[in-house]
C-alpha cells in the first residue's frame, strides 16, 4: 500500500504490511487478549464511566437490564492479583439478600446471562423498577428487595435516592441516585389508634411550623427494648404525639419518643 500505511486496503489489493506496522500489531495482542479475557469474548471494550464497573452474575439466573445483584466479592482479590486487583477491579454479583446486601448492590446496565460479565452501576444515576406499597409512595429512598433481583423496594432511607418515579403500587420505573446512603430517620407522628406495649398502630407524619398533617402515613412499632417509654401494660391512645425513628436493619418505625 503507497501512502498512508493506516490506510484500510481494498479487496484485491496486495497485501504489503511495513515492518513497523506489523511491530505496532504484535506489541498490541497481549492488550487486546487482556480485555477479551477480562470482557468475555466477543465483547467489544469500551470506556468505563464513572461508578460503572465489570461485574459477574453468579445469581444462578440470566439477569436484565435494570436488574439488581448484590456483592459478593471483588474480582479479583488482592490474593489473586494483586496489580490487577489495584488498577481494574471488578465485582462478583449474587442474588440480593436483605439484610446482607442492604447498600452493597449495583444496577445492570445490560442483559448478562448466568456465569457471565456485564457492566454494573455502583455510583451515579439508574433506571431501576421499585417497588412501591400503598400508602408508602411518600418514600423517597430505595434498596434491595429479600431474594429479588428484578427491583429495589421503596423505603423512607436506604442506598438509593429517588428522583422520579411513575405513579401507581407494585413494581414501578423510577429513575434513582445511587452512592448517597440515607440512615435512620426521626419524624413526628400523631397515633391514628392506641399504641400499647411490644405492640403497633398506624400513625400520621405531622410537620412544619404550624405543625400540620402531611398526609402520609405509617405503622409504628412500641418496640421491645424502650421500657422507659411504654413500661409492660401501659398504652398510649389515638390521638398523641409521639417521635418514630425509622431504622434501616430492622427497617421499622419505633417509637424513640412519648413527646409531650
């Protein structure tokens, strides 16, 4: 080929290949076996943008897009490689499990078939499908469902921040921040029913200044451990102010506070 040694050939023209080219060619196949290797054949590599990284369904299952795999492990280990482990680290994936997984997930963006390797979304924004419980759509957060790959569940605090999500119960599209963890939450609440002890009732959120009915309801727990509060017998009636603190392990509201 005159000119230009870069240039695509023709078909039919002879194959003439410069002694430099064909250097260039050779120094660069054990790159490209690297990422074949480390991509799964056939697929073609492609930059990593930020919060995205490899990872390999070990679920038992083919997974989709938007699916959900909790963290089992890193791939691979320090023990295994460690220079690789410190410049392209990638993830092994399981089937979610609360509270294991709770925060430690990633969102698939593409289909990966059973022992294979795609691509995850740890950080950043997902579409993802949530599931969302009468009268808990007020929620704004997110994280795993127990043995459920193909949702999040809607929940007041978790490892994902929801920024839009369609209207409606059951399993729903939403669009969600994910790396911004939200712990436990304090909120006011008035009892809608009498609360006694190692028992629960339904409360409504009350907030603002006047202090006012939100709207948005939900169960609260007198809990096992708050003697101080409710000693074993008593009971508080429908109609008091109380605090609940919502808390993610056990992801209940308790009673924190008998208020006033």
């Amino acid at each position: 080929m005159a000119g230009d040694p870069y240039r695509k050939p023709n078909p039919g023209d002879p194959l003439r290949i410069p002694a430099h080219l064909m250097a260039e060619l050779i120094e660069s196949l054990p790159w490209i076996r690297a990422q074949r290797d480390h991509t799964g054949r056939g697929r073609r590599a492609r930059p990593r943008p930020y919060g995205v990284y490899l990872v390999q369904n070990d679920s038992g299952a083919d997974r989709e897009f938007g699916h959900i795999l909790g963290v089992a492990n890193t791939q691979p280990t320090p023990t295994d490689n460690l220079s690789a482990f410190k410049e392209d680290f990638g993830f092994k994936g399981v089937a979610p499990q609360f509270p294991a997984h709770d925060g430690k997930f990633c969102v698939l963006l593409e289909a990966v078939p059973s022992g294979k390797i795609g691509w995850g979304r740890f950080v950043g924004l997902a579409a993802v499908q949530v599931e969302i419980t009468s009268g808990l759509a007020w929620y704004d957060y997110a994280d795993v469902t127990h043995d459920d790959a193909t949702k999040l569940t809607l929940l007041p605090s978790g490892a994902a921040q929801v920024l839009w999500k369609e209207e409606g119960t059951g399993k729903k599209w939403a669009l969600v921040r994910l790396g911004n963890p939200h712990g436990n939450v304090t909120l006011q609440m008035k009892l809608d029913a009498a609360l006694t002890a190692k028992s629960s009732a339904a409360a409504s959120i009350w907030d603002g200044d006047p202090l006012a009915d939100t709207g948005n309801n939900c169960t609260l727990h007198a809990g096992e451990d708050n003697g101080s509060l409710m000693s074993s017998g008593s009971s508080f009636p429908s109609g008091k102010y109380v605090w609940g603190t919502w808390f993610p392990r056990s992801r209940k509201w308790q009673l924190s506070n008998a208020g006033c």
